[in-house]
C-alpha cells in the first residue's frame, strides 16, 4: 500500500476548516487503498486577538463591516455546514479567542498518535462552533485533551509555560512563505496543495494523483 503524506494547515477558529474536515473525511473513504498520514498543522487567521479574545460580534462586525455583512456571510457559512452534517451554532459563540494555545495543544497530541491529535481537533472544533466554548482558555482545552485521551494534567502543566509556543509561531510563519494565505489547506507529501475547503472527489484526486507519482518514482516525489 502507497504510503502519502498529508499536511492539514488548519485554524480551529475557522468553519470552513471544520467543513473542509468532514469533505477530507469523504475523500480519504474512496481512496482506502492508500496509507494516509495525518497531521494537523497550525495557523491563526487573526494572531492579533488578545489572550482572553474578543467579544464575538463586535468582532464580526468590525471584521466583515456592519452585522448585515456579517450575517450575509455565515448564513452561507451555516448552509455549506448543514451539507456536511454540521449544525453550526453561531448565536452560542461569544468570544472570538486567540488560538495560539489550542495549536500548542494539537501539537502536543501529534506525540500521541494521529487517531488522538484527529480527535482533539475534531472536539475543539465541535466545542466552538456547536457550544459556543471559548477555545483559548486553559480549562477549555484541557478538557479537550482529556477527551481525546491525553493526560489532562500534563496538558495543564504545560499550558503554564510557554513550551512550544515559539515553535507553533514558526510553523505558521513557514506556512505563510510557502504561500497558504487562507485555510483549510491540504499539502500532500510536501509537494501538492489543495487550498480551501474542496468537494471530497477533488481532495482524492489530488491524493491519488500524489501517490501515483510516488510509485513511479518522480522526481520531487
């Protein structure tokens, strides 16, 4: 079995990368005959927010230029959601969090398995988006990490120092001189990108096309 490589650069305050999950999720389902590796990768679309975050409307409001631009934009976010499968519950958010430590986090989990950093990424998201939890306090994600199966305290520990943080902080900067200005993101095997959140058929094309080359031994494969 082909063994690819894929690279998911990902913001956990973004719903077009919880849509662009589920979408990854159909895709890999056709290609089965391949080995593919999952890693979630950092970005933050605004590292400007502050530690406690911002109240979640104001936010919108100054980001999108009014509440009616706001609105016009994620009802189409919440229709493309329900397509999905995902119940998005914009009303229940509150605060729109800084998410430097939730990837800090992610990147904890990648030590444990890619079933237990898929999982933590999956909860934050639903946590958010569905519970309207705020996602960069401590409490939030350690809670996150227990329910993906990672030892809550070390997760606390470790959230009261600045481990990993300069290390988040150059991924996204290595992401952003590689050309990802928006996500979701998928690279696969260092050489292939698919940006945004593309219907499943596309995202196994490209993994198929990725793996084909593989085994032909191209170069740069």
């Amino acid at each position: 079995m082909t063994k690819v490589q894929l690279d998911i650069v990902s913001d956990v305050m973004c719903p077009w990368c919880y849509i662009g999950k589920r979408r990854l999720e159909q895709a890999l389902e056709t290609v089965d005959d391949i080995d593919v590796e999952l890693r979630w990768r950092p970005y933050q679309l605004d590292a400007t927010l502050p530690p406690e975050g911002r109240d979640r409307k104001e936010y919108l409001e100054n980001k999108f230029g009014g509440p009616e631009r706001a609105k016009e934009i994620y009802s189409r976010i919440e229709e493309a959601g329900k397509d999905e499968g995902l119940d998005f519950d914009f009303s229940a958010i509150g605060v729109s969090p800084n998410t430097i430590d939730a990837h800090r986090v992610i990147r904890w989990a990648s030590n444990e398995g890619e079933e237990i950093q898929d999982k933590l990424v999956e909860r934050l998201f639903k946590v958010f988006f569905m519970e309207g939890g705020n996602v960069g306090k401590h409490d939030v994600l350690i809670d996150a990490a227990k329910h993906a199966g990672m030892d809550a305290s070390v997760v606390e520990a470790l959230l009261a120092t600045d481990k990993d943080r300069q290390e988040v902080e150059q991924e996204i900067a290595t992401a952003q001189q590689m050309g990802v200005t928006g996500v979701p993101c998928f690279i696969i095997n260092n050489k292939y990108a698919v940006m945004g959140a593309q219907q499943p058929e596309q995202i196994a094309g490209v993994i198929r096309q990725a793996a084909e080359m593989k085994e032909v031994g191209a170069p740069g494969s």
